[in-house]
C-alpha cells in the first residue's frame, strides 16, 4: 500500500485505508452511508440512533441526511459547541432531533460520532467537524473505537453531556437557545 503522504504531496494515488475514515477522499460518503444505514434500520423496526459530539454542523448534504434520518423514526442527540445550521423539533422533519451546546470553563474540541446500526454500535472519533471545508478541502481523520473499555468510556461522556443541566443550552426550532434547567427536586 502506497503511503498517505505520498498521496497528498501529490506522488502517488489515493489509497482507501482499511480503518482510517479520510477526508476528502472517503469522509463524506462514509458518514452519509452510516446515516443511510440508520434509516434502513429504523424502517425495519430495528435500534436506530445517531449520538454525535462536534463543534459545528453547516454541511447541507448531512444536515438533509439527518433530516431524512429523523424523518424516517431515528433518534439523533447532538451536542455541537458552536455553529449549528441544523433545526430541530420541526414535525414532519427533525422532529427526532435534539441539538445541545455544552458551555463550560474549557475550550473542547472532541469529536466523538456514534450510530446504533441495529444491535452493533459504531464508534468514531477524529478530527472532523460536519462542515464543507472539513470534508471536502482538508485532511481530517476520524478512527474507529474498537476497544470495549474505550467504547464505555465514550458512551459515558455522552450520556453525560446529553443530560447535563447546568451547562448545556437546548436548540428549539424557532432558532433560540435556552439554558437547560434542572427540574426542581433534581441535582444539578
């Protein structure tokens, strides 16, 4: 196999790694496919959901793959720290969509993609914001999270951030943001 970095200084072709998502070359269609999947699943009746952790979504070739995810009966949590194109909570279209910004001391730029896919989870995490620029004209890498452990581990920051009620701000389809409020009775 020829050497990514031989590919991108332009002295060889591209490759297509077994693991290793690569943008621009297979990031795009990659996450489009995990979406696709998803709806596949739910239109069977089987789990589907996306989780996904980022600092901004603008792309729309993703964002009208999450609506028809949504569209189609699966349940997608996002936590996107900054820009965020996509509107939740419209009926008919991203009704099963809840977008979440966590604001906190630290600066955080992990980004951590999970799809249900049935009774398997996958599990990628790398570089790549959902942007056009990040897809199509930069090198970014998102890897599989293979080890159990691992997996755990990232369920846990997720599960964390997606009912965190101290930080978090909620998206409502009108546009604005509200800061999550924990019920009374609840600790924050």
């Amino acid at each position: 196999m020829r050497s990514w970095y031989s590919a991108v200084a332009g002295a060889a072709s591209v490759v297509t790694m077994e693991k290793l998502v690569i943008a621009p070359v297979a990031l795009r269609g990659t996450l489009l496919q995990l979406i696709e999947d998803e709806i596949e699943h739910a239109k069977a009746g089987r789990p589907a959901g996306i989780w996904a952790k980022m600092n901004s979504l603008v792309e729309p070739g993703i964002i009208d793959a999450l609506y028809d995810a949504s569209s189609a009966g699966v349940q997608i949590d996002l936590v996107v720290r900054a820009i965020c194109a996509l509107t939740p909570g419209i009926p008919g279209l991203s009704e099963n969509i809840r977008v979440r910004s966590i604001l906190g001391r630290f600066l955080e730029h992990s980004r951590i993609y999970c799809f249900e896919s049935g009774d398997e989870r996958t599990y990628l995490m790398g570089s790549a914001d959902l942007m056009t620029r990040n897809l199509d004209h930069r090198i970014e890498i998102l890897v599989p999270v293979e080890s159990t452990v691992a997996r755990a581990e990232i369920e846990a920051i997720l599960k964390s951030l997606l009912t965190d009620n101290t930080n978090a701000w909620e998206l409502a389809a009108d546009g604005t943001w509200s800061r999550a409020i924990p019920p009374k009775g609840e600790r924050r």
